[in-house]
C-alpha cells in the first residue's frame, strides 16, 4: 500500500498504551495503518517524529465562537487558527437560542453559516435552548439530531436571560433521553448569586475580585448536585460543564460510582489560576473574570488535577470565550463612569490555544499520565459527543495529530501573547515557562501547524463540519429512583 505520509520514531500515546517503534500510515487524509517500517515511495511525505508523543488532534467540546450572548472577540477565522497552532483540531461551538426564539432551526442555520468556509479546523455544533417550547423539545430536537448531527444541548441554571427552572430542565431531559443526546448544564444556584451581588452593589464592593465573591463553591456544589440529581430521576445522562470546586467534584465522583451517567469537564484556568488574580492594579483583575469565577487556594487547583487523575473528569475544554481586554466599541467594558463593575465585565477567558500546552504539562510535572492527558483532551470529548472519526490514533479514523518535542528539544520560553494566534490582546497565562508545545499539528494527514517550520499553515476553509452521532459513553440504565418511569 502507498501512503500520503508516514510518521516515523514517534511514542503513539492512546489512552491506554503507548507504542513505540511502529510508524503511522496515513492514506487519504485517515489512519491507514500502524506498524513497523512502513514503506515509503518518492511521493510520500515523511515526518520523523525524533522520540517525541505522537497524540490524537485535540478535540475542544466547549468553546464560544461568534456567539451572541457570549464574548467572541475571536472570529471563526482567527478562533479555529488559534486551535490549529495548539494542537486542537476538532472544536464543537455553540448556537445559542435567545428567549424570544420560538424556532432554533433557524438558528442552528445562521450558526452554521458562520463557520462554513471561515474555520480552518474541523468544527461541530452543540445547542444552547433557554426557552423550551413542546415544537422545539417534541419536534426540532429530533430533526437536529438526525439532519444536522447535533446531538447535545447546553442548559443553564443561572443567568436571568438563559437559566431554566428545574421543571424545564426534566422536560428537555425526557426528549434528550429519548434521542440519545448529551445534556450539559452550567450548575451555580442562580438565586444564591443574585441576593450576594445585589447585596455587594449595596455595599459598594464592585471591583473585579468581588466576582468570584459573589459565586462561592456552595452555589456551584449545590446546583451540581441538584443537576445530578434531576438526572437521575430521569435516567438521561448529563455532562457537568466547567467544573471547578472539590464538592462539586465529589458529587459527581459519587455519582460515578453509583454508576449513575454523570460526565465532568474541567479547564485550564480551575488548575492554574486562583481568584488573587482578579485583585490585580489597573483592573487588571477583568482578564480573569469567568464563571465559575477563579477558586481560592492552591488546594483548589489540585483537587481539579487529582479528578483528572481519578477519573472522575470526563472532558477537558478551554471554555474559550474571549474579549479583549482594552477598548471595544470605543469603550472598556467593566467600567461604569470609569469604575470598575464586575456585573458588566464580560465573563471569559481565551484558552483554545494554551489549552493542550498546559494539560501536557501536568503530564511532565507528573500530575496526570499521558494516558490521562489523551482521554480527556481528545478520546472522551470524541466519545461523548459521537465525533466517531476523531480523538484516537486507530486505523480508519481521520489522521488528526500533533506532534509534540522530544523532552529536552525545545528551548524553553516565557509565554507572551505576541506568541498567539487568536484576536486577543492578552492571555491569562502570559509569563509562564513552557518546555514543550506541540511541534506539528496535522488535520486529517495535512501538516497545518510547525512550529520550526512554516508556522501556521492551513487553508481558511481547511476545516469541515462534523455531523455528530450519539455518545459512546454510558447513557441510560433503565435504573430509576422508584416505580415512577419517565415519559417514553
Ligand atoms: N459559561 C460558559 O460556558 N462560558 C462563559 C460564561 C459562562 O457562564
Ligand atoms: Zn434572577
Ligand atoms: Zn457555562
Ligand atoms: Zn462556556
């Protein structure tokens, strides 16, 4: 057999191995085939990977892009850029629904239209539903799964424009049940949240820092639970977005085992970054303004990298959702008559393209495994939201990775934001050392990404949409908390 490109002396790490001395065939943008001393013509393109990881394409199933209730400084064209030059491949975006929306097709449509021809990584859809009408539940949902291959929502539990009550959540659960699809819920007790802040304007206390004051641990370990529990009445599975307290955590490791099938996600903010940021001179503090805000203690970070570890996070995703932070519109945002107001600080962070250096990161200090690192950058986020070509290195699936150094080959550097690809004007993790990153990023066996090379090379429309199948994680047992069945 001919191959496009082979790759020689990489370690291929998967989630549960790592091979060494076999060679990667790849053939018409897939994984032909791994084994030793693949054979090579004049026209194959061969890369020596010198004894660096070869990984699966990272796989972000949690990023805004162009979204109109959310920060989208980045654009498809300069956000899916980003993703390339940091090893990330695939990114699953959201359309969101306002309100008044008495149809998300329409919707879904203009999402789309957005990313055609303007993404230069693959991409896929969730849907983001904050008015649940039966049409949208009974008849566009299932019309969305099986024509557009969207086959998760995102629900809030908090924000006055998108948060559902309860009762609306168990309805969407019942269709989502049905059809097979991934739930994710944004879990703080909104209520809790709205009597800190009201109180705190009072008060006065409206500088950055008083964001993460204003959403404590209770309010997301609370509404975990409640989410946990919602699910488990309804037997549906649900994923935990943006997880980032222990007790939260817990509740879900709980869950997990009692086998209930309840997914984590976690960031790389909630395992480097801690909430004496937001103090920061100058209003400083509004880079680092996101939800769930930044935790207190260096206590906090571990038991985030310890979840990984255990198991217990399913997936790992920027949660990009970036602003700049200098004039926008001609005005900085956050500042009311030029003081500081949390309430209006767009709530954010970039992170598509830092996301995967600072995961493999803790792989090189030892927190987590490569193992670990795989499955939640790429085989899990790929499982979970049936991306079935994506998130592993296995012949037939599309020839998605990244290359990174051998230890000790890159010279070590300071990360600045001048380094980056996106549209922003700072990175939260500016002024950390790096010693690896990854060298080449290659999207369905084209190299898009070298970082000795030619840096950043993919077409604009390089990427395609991804129509999505159903998990293949866990979904429901038919296990129920008494003689009571959900709707069917
Ligand atoms: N939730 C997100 O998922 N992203 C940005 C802000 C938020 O609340
Ligand atoms: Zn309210
Ligand atoms: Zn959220
Ligand atoms: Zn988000």
């Amino acid at each position: 057999m001919d191959f496009d490109l082979v790759i020689k002396n990489g370690l291929i790490a998967t989630a549960s191995d790592v091979i060494s001395g076999q060679d990667i065939g790849v053939r018409d943008g897939k994984i032909a085939c791994i084994g030793f001393g693949l054979p090579t013509t004049s026209s194959t393109q061969i890369i020596d990977a010198e004894g660096g990881f070869i990984t699966p394409g990272g796989v972000d199933s949690h990023v805004h892009l162009e979204q109109w209730n959310t920060p989208t400084g980045d654009t498809w064209i300069t956000g899916s850029r980003s993703a390339l030059c940091g090893g990330t491949t695939t990114v699953i975006a959201f359309a969101s629904q306002n309100k008044h929306h008495e149809s998300v097709l329409p919707i879904v449509d203009d999402y789309a239209a957005l990313a055609k021809g303007r993404s230069s990584c693959d991409y896929a859809l969730h849907l983001i539903m904050t008015n649940p009408t039966p049409k949208i539940v009974n008849e566009e949902l299932p019309f969305l799964v099986k024509e557009h291959g969207i086959t998760s929502v995102k629900l809030y539990m908090t924000y006055d424009p998108m948060k559902l009550r309860d009762r609306e959540i168990l309805d969407i659960m019942v269709a989502t049940r049905r059809l097979g699809m991934t739930t994710m819920i944004h879990a703080e007790n909104h209520d809790m949240i709205e009597l800190i802040i009201e109180t705190l304007e009072a008060r006065g206390q409206t500088d950055p820092y008083y964001h993460a004051v204003s959403r404590p641990q209770l309010a997301e370990a609370e509404a975990t639970y409640r989410a946990i529990a919602l699910s488990e009445m309804m037997d549906t599975p649900i994923l935990l977005v943006h997880v980032s307290s222990e007790t939260a955590a817990k509740h879900i490791r709980d869950a997990q085992t009692r086998l209930l099938p309840i997914y984590g996600e976690t960031c790389p903010q909630y395992l480097y970054l801690l909430s004496e940021r937001l103090k920061g001179e100058n209003f400083e503090g509004a880079k680092c303004v996101c939800s769930p805000p930044l935790r207190e203690k260096p206590a906090d970070l571990d038991s985030m990298w310890t979840s990984i570890a255990n198991g217990t996070f399913t997936t790992f995703s920027s949660d990009h959702a970036a602003s700049k932070f200098g004039v926008e519109g001609g005005k900085r945002l956050g500042l009311i008559n030029g003081r500081p107001y949390f309430k209006k600080i767009p709530n954010g962070l970039p992170g598509l393209e830092t996301r995967l250096p600072l995961l493999y990161k803790g792989v090189q200090e030892g927190r987590i495994t490569i193992h670990d690192y795989v499955r939640v950058s790429a085989s899990n986020p790929a499982k979970l939201y049936g991306l079935h070509t994506k998130g592993a290195i296995q012949p037939g699936l599309d020839a998605d990775f990244i290359i990174w150094y051998p230890e000790g080959k890159m010279e070590p550097f300071e990360l600045t934001n001048a380094m980056l690809h996106h549209d922003i004007d700072y990175s939260p993790f500016e002024g950390m050392t790096f010693t690896n990153w990854p060298r080449y990023t290659i999207l369905r066996g084209q190299t898009v990404w070298s970082r000795d090379g030619e840096g950043f090379m993919a077409k604009q429309d390089q990427g395609r949409y991804v129509k999505r199948g159903t998990s293949a994680l866990g979904g429901p047992r038919n296990v129920f908390v008494n003689e009571w069945r959900p709707p069917v």
